[in-house]
C-alpha cells in the first residue's frame, strides 16, 4: 500500500502561543462539497475556533471556511458548527480531561490525508503571560544561536 500524501490546509499557530499542547489526535470532519473544493484552494481559518461536546459528539464552532466561489446556492454558512467524527472511547478520553480545571480542545491544523480532509486537535492547557515570554525568550534564544552558526560556515 502507498504511502498517503498530506497536504496541510490551515495552521492554528495562535494555538501553540496561547496553550500548552499536552496530547494529539486526528479526527475526520463532516463537509459538504461546496466546502471541500473551497479547502482545496486553501481557504480556512482556525484563528478562533474552538471544540465543544454536544449530544455525545465534538463539534468545531468558529472555524471559517469560506464560500466556494462557484458554488452559488450551494455555499453553506462559512462560520457553521461542524461534526468531527472520532471513535466513541476517543471522545471519552478527550472530555474526560477536558473536564479538569484549565484544559479545553483546540482545532491545531487541518489537512488532506489522501482524499480525506482531516484535523489535528489537541487538548490544551491554558499559558499564562509569564508562560507565554518565557516561550518567547526561547524562542529568541535559539533565534540567535542559528544565527550564530550560520555565520560561522
């Protein structure tokens, strides 16, 4: 069997800024045409989406995608709650911890597996400011130690 190709559609790097990423999983999402051909041409927003539960699901609020231009009456709402679709033990184990203090389920990327759209969530622990420049001045750190050896080549 081949290996599948990724494509990657959207980042949530805000994510990675304001959380601390403590564990992954890869969900499938439920579209309509209209807006898997506006994901083929790259046009998604996660910036301020977010993950509830709902009836025994997880569903993605905030996420935009926007309207395929060819798809006249077909177009849904850009902003609409969409179904990510896990097995059912996986769902447990996300709003079992996302029922502690601090934690919430963030959308971090969404891509093309194949033929298949799908998205990386994680389950999240807010930073604080303190958290968030000391990332920061690592992130400089390293900045310049690169910098440095870059010269010296």
């Amino acid at each position: 069997m081949a290996k599948e190709s990724i494509k990657q559609i959207a980042n949530n790097k805000k994510a990675w800024h304001d959380y601390f990423v403590e564990d992954t999983f890869e969900a499938g999402i439920s579209l309509v045409g209209t807006e898997v051909k506006s994901l083929r041409q790259g046009k998604c927003n996660l910036k301020e989406s977010f993950i509830r539960e709902r009836n025994g699901s997880l569903f993605v609020y905030g996420m935009h995608i926007s309207p395929y231009e060819k798809g006249n009456i077909f177009n849904r709402d850009p902003l609409r709650v969409r179904q990510l679709l896990l097995h059912r033990g996986e769902i447990n184990k996300l709003m079992g911890k996302a029922t502690q203090k601090g934690y919430t389920i963030i959308p971090l990327k969404i891509y093309f597996k194949g033929s298949l759209v799908k998205v990386e969530i994680g389950l999240c622990k807010g930073k604080n400011l303190y958290d968030k420049r000391e990332a920061l001045q690592k992130k400089d750190v390293q900045r310049n130690i690169e910098r440095e050896f870059a010269g010296r080549e």
